[in-house]
C-alpha cells in the first residue's frame, strides 16, 4: 500500500506555497498592556491629587506681589522665582501627605498614600527633588533670592515634619508664604524691605486659613472661622484703597515753596531784586525767576484707578471668604469646614491682586487676577485640601 502524499506546512494541494501566519501576541502579554494603558489616567490623577495641582494657581502672585510692593516691574529673574516657588510649594504637598500617611490612613484613607495609588517612597523622593529644584532656581536669580529662598524651604520641611501638629504650625505656614513674597521681591530687586508689609498681610490671611484647616478632618469649634472672618474684613480694610487727607497747608496746595535765602533758612527771600522797567512802562523785578510749577494731576481724595482697581479685588477677597466662613462658624461640621478652607485657599489670589494693585502695578494685578477662574475652574476636578 502506497503511502499518500501529506502537504508540508505552509504548501497547498496543486499550488504555490502559502505564507505562515504571524504568531499573535500572548494573551497574557495583552491583557497587561490594557492594564498599563487604564492605569496610567489613574496614576496621573493620583499624583494631580497628592500635589493638590489646583492650589498651584495661588503661587505665582506671591511672586508678582512682590516684586510690586518692591516698586518694580517683572523681569526675567521674577519669572525664575515664581519657578522656585512653585517647586517649594509642590515639595511641600509631596511632604506632607507623606509626613501624615498614618494619621490618613485612619482620617482620611482615599488619600493616594493610604489608598495605595501612590508609594511613599515615591512621595518623598518627588519632595526632595523638588526642593532641590527650587533652591537651583531661586539661586539663579541671585544671592538675594536665595538667601530668601534656604528658609523657605527649611520652614517648609519643618513645618510639615514637625510643627504642623503644634500650636507654631499655622505661624510656621503664614512665615512661609510671607517668605514666598519676600523671595518675589528679592529676585527682582534684591530688596526685601519694601516688601515687608505685603508680606505681613498675605502672612496673616494663611496663618487664619491654617488654623481653620486644623479641624477640618473631624470638625471643631466654631472660634476658627469666626475668627478667620474677623481676619478677612481687617485684611480687606487694610487692603482697599483709601483716599490721602486733604492738604491744608495752602502753599503745598498751590504748588508755591518760600524761596530760600543765601544761608538756605526757609521764608527768607533776601535782599529784593532791582527794579527794571517791563516792556509796558510798569515796574519790574530783574534777577532769577521761578521755575513753573507742575499743575496737579488730580484732586485731593479722588482715586486713582489702581486704587479703584485695589478696592474691587479687596471686595472680591471678602466676598469669595465670607459666606464659606459663616456657615462652618454655624456648623463646624468636616465638609462645611473643608469648603471653607478651600475658599480660603483660592482667595489668596484676590488678596495678591489687591496688594500689587495697591503698590500702583495695576497690570500686574490684572494678570494675578486672571489666576482666579482657572483655579476655580480645576479645583471642581482636584480637591485643592
């Protein structure tokens, strides 16, 4: 019996030789490439939601304030501030979540760390990182800058690995914004001085949002808010513009000085100028004439539209506050309370607006202002506490 005749692979009966069939892929290597792909949004936001990518929007008026209360415009090296800030700041949210993974853990377990989404160790590497960055970047704006630049960071590392559970904590958090203005200043200047009262006020609104956000997790008394709303209207008071006294002495008024004599003593005139003969037959004092006084600009009290600008942004700080600390002063529940640090956080960006405005930089105001909406806008996303 004549064996019959089996076609080799890839060989058809009576033609040409058919091309083999390209292996597929296992299935299990598939399977874990769908999974990388649907877990990298996931791992996106998780990291978006341990850096509160939201609250970044408050960070770089401090800068802009700063270099505002200086008396100065921005310039390239206040752009390299607002970049150290910016990686102080995220170093901080990396800190402290890692710094309070056990107390979330138990408060708070749908935070990335308790919740597994983001390693710890990942957390406080991203910490260090950034903290080196910032401090390359404030050192070259310049001496000045960093010198401002080292103490913020060493607050920030103390106040979220030690300080942040004792009673110096919101005054540690309010002396590391005040510095993130003072280090605006600094690059663009080299100057910290004329910066200082800015400093104090946006200091003093963090250290109100701080000592609310205390009790936030469980709730508390309602003394914090109250006095969160207390600070807000003194703040906003301090802030608005208010219109200069009118001047009473009358040669101020007019724009006329007594001359000076030869020894330099005010109101003496000296000896009286010889008489000459003007043009039209009347007599005349020859000698030195005074130079032509500048007309005043405006009237006494009217303000000017920085100062207009000024009071509108302390108006829109008040407001953006108000009403949030009145309901978790009436109910200090979790919830009422987080909203109300949440409100607190984003209305740091009217308060920076209202001090440039206030130093007479009102360009840089509008572009502070401008941070406002985009904050709001990406917080409904990401919490931003």
């Amino acid at each position: 019996m004549t064996p019959r005749h089996v076609p080799a692979a890839g060989a058809s009966r009576g033609g040409p030789p058919v091309p083999a069939a390209a292996p597929q892929a296992a299935p299990a290597e598939a399977t874990f490439q769908a999974r990388t792909e649907r877990s990298r949004p996931r791992r996106r936001r998780a990291w978006a939601e341990l850096l509160r990518l939201p609250a970044l929007f408050t960070v770089p008026g401090d800068a802009l304030a700063g270099a505002a209360a200086a008396g100065a415009v921005p310039n390239p090296r206040t752009l390299l501030a607002i970049g150290s800030s910016l990686c102080l700041y995220e170093a901080g949210m990396a800190l402290n979540d890692w710094a309070d993974r056990d107390v979330d853990a138990v408060e708070r377990p749908h935070r990335p760390l308790p919740s597994g989404r983001v390693r710890p160790a990942a957390a406080l590497t991203a910490a260090c990182l950034l903290t080196g960055a910032g401090l390359a970047l404030a050192a070259r704006a310049g001496r000045p800058a960093l010198a401002v630049a080292a103490p913020l960071a060493a607050t920030v590392w103390a106040y979220d690995l030690g300080l942040k559970h004792t009673p110096a904590g919101p005054v540690a958090m309010g002396a590391a914004r005040a510095l993130d203005l003072l280090l605006g200043a600094a690059a663009t200047t080299g100057r910290t001085r004329p910066a200082v009262p800015s400093a104090a006020l946006l200091g003093t609104h963090t250290l109100a949002v701080t000592t609310v956000s205390r009790q936030e997790a469980q709730g508390g008394s309602p003394l914090a808010p109250l006095a969160a709303l207390a600070t807000t209207a003194l703040l906003t008071r301090r802030t608005a513009y208010r219109p200069a006294p009118p001047v009473r002495d009358p040669a101020r008024a007019t724009g006329h000085e007594p001359r000076p004599g030869p020894a330099g003593r005010p109101g003496h005139r000296g000896p009286a100028a010889p008489l000459t003969t003007a043009p039209t037959g009347h007599p005349a004092r020859s000698g030195p004439v005074a130079p032509p006084t500048a007309a005043p600009t405006g009237q006494p009290g009217r303000p000017e539209p920085a100062g207009l600008l000024a009071t509108a942004l302390a108006a829109a700080y008040a407001v953006s506050t108000a009403r949030p600390y009145v309901h978790a002063a009436l109910n200090p529940s979790p919830p009422l309370t987080q909203r109300a640090v949440g409100a607190g956080i984003r209305a740091t960006v009217p308060l920076q607006a209202a001090l440039a405005a206030r130093a007479g930089r009102p360009v840089p105001a509008v572009l502070i202002a401008a941070l406002a909406p985009l904050g709001a806008r990406f917080a409904k996303k990401v919490s931003v506490t």
